[in-house]
C-alpha cells in the first residue's frame, strides 16, 4: 500500500537557492498540524522575487509594496478539519531581513513558513497582543525544528 501523499507543495521560482530541505517544511507543517490540533489537506509555498509580490499584494491587497509573505486560505471550513492554502514568500526580502535581525537564512525562512502556517490555522498580526502570540509560536516551532 503506497503512503499517503503529503499535502505540502512547494514551488520556487524566485531565482534564489532555498536554504532549506522541503523535509524540513514538512515537518514544521505535520508538527503545527498536531499541535494546533488541525488538518491541512492542500498547502502550497511560492517562493516569487519580488516583482511578483508586489503584483501579488496590488492585485489582491491593493497594496503597492514588497513584503515577505502573503497568505491565502480557500476552504470555507471554518472547523479547521481540512485547511486548504497557498503561501506566497519573497525570498529577497526574506534575505533581507534575516541580515535585519541577524538571523540565519534557514531560520528566517523558515519562521516565514511557520508564520503563514499560524495565519492559515486562524492567527491574526493586527494588534500587538496578536503579533506577540504570533512570534511567541514562531519561537516555540523554531526551537523543535
């Protein structure tokens, strides 16, 4: 019997190496999963250069700037049984902003996939105290990876 096939695909086509191994993408999406105590039946990570981003922010946003990520989720399942996404990351500012905060790329990019994984399972970064509980589960995924 063949293995389940995984739900996350990733896609990069920023022209930038990605400092990573997929396996580890994986792992961070299977271990939110159990810990959020949700499903993710179809998640996709785009990694664009930045032109793109910006399309991507206009055309959806109606935001004219670069940012390091985008998040869209599609199912309509407001029970978090089968959360279906995409992520959109820009790996030049991703670059750029771990030389920012003096971190290493793996870690940078890989908070960056940690922080649109929180935001498909219902996480908000609007308010202070949002953007607290945000990091604070940023920290506690990088920290088992």
């Amino acid at each position: 019997m063949e293995a389940p096939e995984h739900p996350l695909d990733i896609f990069n086509t920023s022209g930038i190496e990605l400092p990573f191994k997929n396996s580890e993408a994986a792992f961070l999406l299977d271990l939110i999963s159990e810990e959020q105590n949700v499903a993710f039946s179809s998640v996709e990570i785009a990694f664009v250069d930045e032109n793109e981003i910006v399309r991507i922010n206009t055309e959806f946003l109606q935001h004219d700037y670069i940012t390091d990520i985008i998040t869209f989720r599609y199912d309509e399942n407001v029970t978090n049984l089968e959360i279906e996404g995409t992520l959109y990351c820009c790996s030049q500012r991703i670059r750029e902003q771990a030389s920012e905060f003096n971190q290493t790329e793996k870690r940078e990019f890989l908070r960056i996939i940690i922080h649109g994984l929180l935001h498909l399972c219902g996480y908000n970064d609007s308010t202070i105290n949002e953007k607290k509980e945000m990091t604070r589960l940023e920290d506690h995924f990088l920290n088992l990876i």
